[in-house]
C-alpha cells in the first residue's frame, strides 16, 4: 500500500485523563517520555495540552515516528494527521491519499467534519456532502457510505492554522507513564520470567533500575551481557535503563560451603534480597520487583516467599505471579526478549541450584543457618563491587563473533 509522510500526530491519552488532581503531572510525564522516545528526530515537537497529545513531525518520517510511539506507555490511540492549505481540492487530495493508504477492500466510510475557523467558506454539513460524494467518485469499487457505523472514518478538522485530515487509529501500548508510579529495583536475571515482569512493572508507570547478581568465574562473560542485552531491549519502552551488576561468588561459594544442602537455595534468595534492598534504599526506591511465579520452580512456593521476604520489609512484588509459563512465553515473543532469554548461558542461580532444594523452607532453620556466616562483612563487600551502568534502547552487548570463533577453534 502506497506510503503517507503525515504532519502530525494526535496522541490519546489512556487512563490519565481519568486521574483527578495527578492529571497534569502525569500528562507532563508522558510529554518528557515521548520527547526522549523521539529525542534523534531533532525537528520533532512535541506539545502536551490538557486534552490530546501534539506530535509536529517537521518532515520527520512519520513511519519510523509511529514505531516508537506504539511503545510508549501512556499511550490509548494515535491517529497520524495530514495538514493540507485551507482549500477544498487540498482536502480532496490528502482524503484521497488516506483513502488509498488504508482501504484494498471494499469498506464503508463517512466524512465528518468539525470547524473551529467560521471564516471557512464551506459548513461542516457541506465538506461531509461534498468531500464524500468526490471520494466515491474517485473509489466508486471500494467505498460505500455508513453513516452510523462506518468501517473508516474521514475527520476533518478546520482549523485556524489548516485543515487536518485524520483516519487511521492507530492502538498504543496502553499502561501508565513509566515513572509516575515512582522507582523500583527490578531483580533481571537472563531467565525469560523477569524480562516480563519488568516490561508488565513500566506498564503500570515504575520506572526501574535492573539489579542482577553475577558469579564469574562460574557465570560467563556472555551471561552478563545477555542480562544487559535484555535490558537495551526493554530501555525500547523508557529510553533508558540503569544496570546494576552486583558481584555474587563469595556469597554463593560461601553459603554453598556453610548451609544443608536443602537450605541453599532459600538462603542464597535472602541475601539476594538483601542486597536489592539495600540498593533500594540508597538509591530511592520503593519496592523490590521480581521475575516469581506461584508454584512455577521450587523456590516459588508461598513457604518459600515467606521465608525469603522476612529479610525486609520494603514490598516485594511479582508483576507475573498468577501467569503460566506459557502466558509469560506469548508476552516474551511480544516484547522480543524471548529469543535471548532461551540463550543457554548460565546464570548464577542454575550454577549453585541443588538437585532437591525445599520446597516448604522453615524461616527460623533458615535465619539459624544463616548464623553460621558473616552476613554484615558478605553484604558489605559485595555491596563494594558493584558497577553502574546506563543502557540505552536498543544496545547491544552479546559478541555477535562468538559463534564464528568457536567454529573456527
Ligand atoms: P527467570 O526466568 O526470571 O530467571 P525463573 O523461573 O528462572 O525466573 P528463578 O531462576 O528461580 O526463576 O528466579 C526467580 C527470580 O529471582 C527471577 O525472576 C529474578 O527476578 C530473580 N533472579 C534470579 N536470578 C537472578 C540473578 N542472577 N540476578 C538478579 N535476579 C535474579
Ligand atoms: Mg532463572
């Protein structure tokens, strides 16, 4: 289908506009992250008014454009605009171009117009008769007027700076700004559960900072950077992400030398905890955001939640606890993270999992085991390796070359 360099876009806003006294902070949000979803069009404008959303594309390619809006969370519909000259046969030619963009079928259509400059000589009533019966003329096999229920619909809207010609409505991503819910930690792992749970955290507006505990030399270059890769992947729906890596060997090598073998996994997840945690609090956030899902493994068993969450009090949610596995897949496959999340580089926990943990830990054996080790001096010092990153829509990190020398060796 032929291709339309629009003008602008009107952007709808989703459940904001129902948010009383937050409403404008929310929309001045959803401006600032539009704005940095857009920031490498330089000639892009964006103005965020009281009822609708204004994209000015300037001769942006409004294609490339429509791409990144559909990720913007915030978003209900778009609908891509054409400006034409206040003139009737300027009207004419942008209704026929959409007509010709959208339609390969026949379908039935109505023109409606909305005139905000009386100046205009044409009445809203005679733009809708006459700009109808030329569209007919001109598609006399694929059109066919509906009045109550159209299949397409010509807006038109008459303005003091132009004529305005929408029809498509495009669908956006839905959800809540990300950051007007405030900052949380997300606990990333490479596994394909987290990713999700992040993606499904910025919908309702968190914005998050990625936590993910590493264990070389057990763990791989190739692990870390995929856990990073995931995170470019999801900076696609905020712009950017910060990565947080928290070095984790001596804590597993010493709980997996210390504590019964059933109680490994329990206490492992504790200090995990732990430490997110501690990472909230010094860098401001809210909760501690993670990949569970109810009875899925092991460890995620409500005995098993309980027993990890005594260490803290700050939330601890589970944005795909009620999902199956494989509702989380069919979301994963949407968000494209699924194919590195099925890469097969090991994470830390897969290394040190052993073959029978509980499934119904008991909290007091878990705190008593705990007793044997140096909690304070393990935290502390894994605390003192960590590195901080920001990672941006789209970067990569895995060794595209890794394969090609393996083959070669
Ligand atoms: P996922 O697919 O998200 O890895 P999973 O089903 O494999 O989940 P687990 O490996 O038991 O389950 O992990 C449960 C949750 O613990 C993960 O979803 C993630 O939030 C957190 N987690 C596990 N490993 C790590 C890690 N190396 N770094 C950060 N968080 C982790
Ligand atoms: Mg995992």
């Amino acid at each position: 289908m032929a291709k339309i360099q629009y003008d602008e876009i009107m952007v709808r806003y989703g459940e904001l506009s129902t948010k009383g006294h937050n409403k404008k902070s929310f929309i001045d949000r959803l401006g600032t992250n539009v704005r940095k979803a857009l920031h490498d069009f330089d000639a892009v404008k964006v103005h965020a008014n009281p009822d609708r959303l204004h994209v000015l594309l300037n001769g942006a390619d409004s294609d490339q454009v429509i791409e990144r809006l559909k990720k913007v969370f915030g978003i209900q519909t778009f609908s891509p605009s054409l400006r034409v000259e206040k003139d009737f046969a300027a009207v004419c030619a942008a209704a026929r171009a959409l007509i010709a963009k959208q339609v390969d079928h026949p379908v039935t259509f109505k023109v409606e117009t909305k005139r905000s400059d009386h100046k205009f000589p044409m009445g809203t009533f005679e733009m809708n008769r006459e700009l109808g019966g030329y569209l007919l003329k001109e598609f006399p096999d694929l059109l066919t007027v509906d009045v109550h229920q159209p299949d397409i619909e010509i807006r038109v809207e008459i303005r003091l700076n132009g004529i305005f010609l929408t029809s498509e409505i495009i669908k956006g991503a839905g959800g809540l700004p990300v950051g007007s819910a405030g900052k949380g930690m997300m606990m990333l792992s490479g596994g394909i559960d987290s990713p999700v749970a992040a993606y499904l955290a910025m919908k309702r507006g968190v914005s998050l900072e990625m936590v993910h505990f590493y264990s070389p030399p057990y763990t791989s270059e190739q692990a870390l950077a995929k856990a990073k890769e995931l995170t470019g992947k999801l900076a696609q729906y905020s712009g950017s992400i910060r990565f947080i890596q928290v070095p984790f060997t001596e804590i597993q090598e010493t709980v997996k030398e210390k504590v019964p073998e059933g109680y490994l996994m329990t206490v492992q997840r504790r200090f995990m905890l732990r430490l997110a945690v501690e990472i909230a609090k010094r860098r401001h956030g809210l909760a501690i955001f993670n990949g569970e899902s109810l009875g899925q493994v092991a460890s995620q068993t409500m005995e098993s939640m309980l027993a990890i969450e005594a260490v803290t009090n700050l939330p601890v949610l589970r944005p795909v606890l009620s999902y199956d596995k494989t509702e989380i897949i069919k979301i994963a496959e949407q968000i494209d993270t699924y194919d590195l999340s099925i890469l097969p580089y090991e994470d830390c926990c897969t290394v040190f999992t052993p073959p029978s943990p509980k499934t119904k830990p008991n909290l007091e054996k878990a705190a008593k085991y705990e007793g044997w080790l140096d909690v304070e001096g393990l935290m502390e010092r894994a605390l003192a390796g960590i590195k901080i990153e920001e990672i941006h829509a789209g970067q990569e990190f895995l060794n595209q070359n890794e394969d090609v020398f393996a083959e070669l060796l």
